[in-house]
C-alpha cells in the first residue's frame, strides 16, 4: 500500500477559506440576482398602468395564412402555372411559403421578397415598381423586389401581412395569384 502524505494545517487552512468564500459569494450573488430591484419596478408598473408605451397590432393566424397561400397557389393551378406563394407578417416576417408541384427554384425567394416589399409600402408590388422611374434608389433596400406579384392584406387600412407570388411568366399573373390570395381572406 502506497503512502499518501497529508496536507500542511496551512494548505488545509487556505484551502478550506477558499472554499467558504466562494460558497458565500456564491450564495451572495444567487440572493442579488433574484432581488427585486426597488427602482425598475415602479417604472414597470407606470407604463403598464398608463399604456402610453404600449401599442397593439393584428396579426393572421397560421390558419388564415395556409388559406390565402393555398387560394393563390390554386388560382394559378387552374391556369396551369408553376408557382411558389409566401406569406409574411406585418414585419416582414415569413409566416409560411408554398412552393408549388414544377414551380423553378428562384421562385421561393422572389415570394418571400415580392410578399416583404408589398407589405412595407402596403401596395401591389406591381404599382410600387412604377415608383422606381421617380425613386430608382428604392430598389437598393435589403429584401425588396420591386416586380409585379404582391399584394398587402390590410386590416382598418393598415397593412397586417404580404402575398408574394412568383414563378409565372408575368408579374401581372403572379399578382393576379397574390390577390386572390387576399380575397381568400374575405370569405
């Protein structure tokens, strides 16, 4: 048996401090961490109690969305053409894309971006492309594509979600498909 030699008083000592300060520190900070600070909470309270810093807004629920997405994929079945549908939030946000049976590759993107651009300037993307002879820098914003097969979905006036639709040989077909995407919604 191999002979283990015991630690000094003096390890064992600065040893043993050691560890009773970071269990104290330790406990210190789980106690700080879950104190309620004294000046956040009222100011939490006020705006809370007042609404000055709130606002609401309407979203489509995931059902809503799969409805106008599938309205305007089948619009364009019944003409024969191959196409993607996306849908996105009031913030730009995809809430689902569809691409349909054949449609090309870069028709997922153009959705989503035609759908983006239409719900931002709550316009057919078909009109906001003849904006870009007066205003050509339009075109340089992140996300935005300015051809004809968006259209806003609105709600009291103000846009609540984008219809993109692309993959058909005319903006003026794939917004046709947009919108009736949008009608889907007022059935």
């Amino acid at each position: 048996m191999k002979h283990v030699k015991k630690a000094s008083k003096r390890t064992r000592a600065v040893t043993g401090g050691a560890l009773v300060a970071v269990l104290a520190l330790g406990g210190f900070g789980a106690y700080s961490a879950s104190a309620d600070s004294p000046k956040a909470a009222p100011a939490a309270v006020k705006a809370e109690a007042r609404g000055k810093n709130l606002t609401r807004s309407t979203h489509l629920t995931v059902e809503a969305a799969t409805k106008a997405a599938q309205a305007a994929l089948d619009a364009a079945e019944k003409e024969n053409q191959r196409v993607s549908v996306a849908v996105v939030d009031r913030n730009g946000n995809t809430i689902l894309t569809l691409r349909g049976d054949g449609a090309g590759p870069q028709s997922y993107e153009s959705a989503e971006k035609k759908a983006y651009t239409a719900v931002s300037w709550n316009a057919p993307t078909s009109e906001l492309a003849k904006r870009l002879e007066q205003a050509p820098n339009l075109k340089d914003i992140p996300g935005t594509l300015f051809l004809g097969g968006g259209a806003p979905v609105t709600a009291k006036g103000a846009p609540i979600a984008g219809i993109g639709v692309a993959g058909a040989p005319s903006g003026d077909l794939d917004e046709k498909f947009a919108r009736a995407g949008v009608a889907a919604l007022g059935k």
